[in-house]
C-alpha cells in the first residue's frame, strides 16, 4: 500500500485493517505527510491493525492518533514490525506500538 498524501479518519473501528496477509507493507512516498485517526471501540484494537507482519518504508510522514479506549496506535498480532525508513508521530490511549499483542 502507498500513502501519498492521504488523510484516512473512522469514527468506528481501525483507519487500516489487514487480515489476510502473510506481510503487509506500507509505503510511505517521499515528501508527504499521512494523518490516520481511528475511534469507537472495535475489535481492531490499533488505528492501523493486523494480524501478520508490518512492514513500513519509504521517505514520507506518518502521523497516527490511535483513539479507542485501550486502543493502540499501531498493532499487530504477529511478532514483527519493522520500520525502514520514514517519519513517525504516534499518538494513543494505550502503547503507541504493539507487536505480538
């Protein structure tokens, strides 16, 4: 997946959800700036969740607010996140990252 400049907000459950993936990688282009925000309480405890491995890259600004009660910023149920590159301002009501639950 490529952000470019993207602003994604859910009032309801998880900007980004990946379930079915071996990996998911999340670019990030160079020179932007990428606002995810998510709220309610789903049982996507992350603004950006998944239940295998994240991988993040590329040049661009991220910017996470991760709402739910308990609610992370970015999670996932696998053991591996991994950040190659990239901007990061992660703001939530509980971890900021979280790997493996």
């Amino acid at each position: 997946m490529v952000l470019d400049n993207v602003t994604i907000s859910s009032s309801k459950t998880a900007a980004i959800v990946g379930l079915s993936a071996k990996k998911i990688t999340i670019n990030l282009k160079e020179d932007t700036i990428n606002t995810l925000s998510d709220g309610g309480n789903s049982s996507y405890d992350g603004c950006i969740f998944s239940n295998s491995e994240l991988l993040f890259t590329g040049t661009g600004k991220l910017k996470v607010s991760g709402n739910q009660n308990e609610g992370e910023g970015i999670a996932t149920e696998a053991q591996d996140i991994t950040f190659n590159g990239g901007i990061y301002e992660i703001a939530s009501n509980d971890d900021g990252i979280n790997a493996g639950g």
